[in-house]
C-alpha cells in the first residue's frame, strides 16, 4: 500500500519542502528594499522566503535606481524529480510538477548595481 502511495504521489510533493529561502545583496554591497514577484516585501541584504509553487519564475524587482528593476531568480529541476518519474512514472512526477516542488531555486542572489 506503501509503494503504491509512493507511485501516486510525488516524492517531492510528500517529502520536500513547500517554500524556499533565498540570500539577496547588492553587487555593490549597499542596503536596499525590493518585492518579490509574489508581492513579499523584503530588505536587503537579507534572507527571504517565497512559496514554491513553480507557477512562474520567482522574479526580484527593486525600485533603486542604481540597481537593475528586475532579476530572475535562477531555478534548475531538483535531482529527486528525475528520481521520482523513473519510479513513480507520469502519475508521481505530474503531481511534482502541478504542485511547483519540482524545482530547485538558487540560495544566493546578487542584485547587479553600479558603485
């Protein structure tokens, strides 16, 4: 019943996690104040959280004029993903996918700003 389970459900969606930290500083090392794309307010430098739903790039905008509007937050597919459609097949991996734990987003953000 167990294994079965397993071959339902994602092993991302069961066993990771359901939000992601990520560090944000400047290049030029000054203190700033930016939005994520899900509308979280932050300061930097700092640590923010954002939910991993995976609906779209977690996106970075500032509005100092100094730095660029808008970064893209890297994300590649977690290892555990591949994992899961060699065992779970398209039911398990689907599940990963739908629910956005598929994906593996960078820890360290460096907002490009001039001196």
């Amino acid at each position: 019943v167990a294994f079965i389970a397993l071959g339902v459900s994602g092993c991302s969606t069961l066993f990771g996690d359901s939000q992601a930290l990520i560090n944000v500083r400047a290049s030029n090392g000054q203190a700033f104040e930016g939005q994520l794309s899900d509308g979280t307010f932050f300061k930097a430098p700092g640590t923010v959280a954002f939910s991993k739903d995976g609906s779209q790039p977690v996106k970075i905008i500032t509005n100092d004029k100094s730095c660029a509007s808008v970064t893209t937050v890297d994300r590649q597919i977690d290892g555990i993903f591949w994992a899961n459609v060699i065992s779970g097949g398209l039911l398990g991996s689907g599940s990963d996918y739908v629910s956005g734990k598929m994906w593996d987003y960078d820890t360290n953000v460096i907002i490009a700003c001039r001196d």
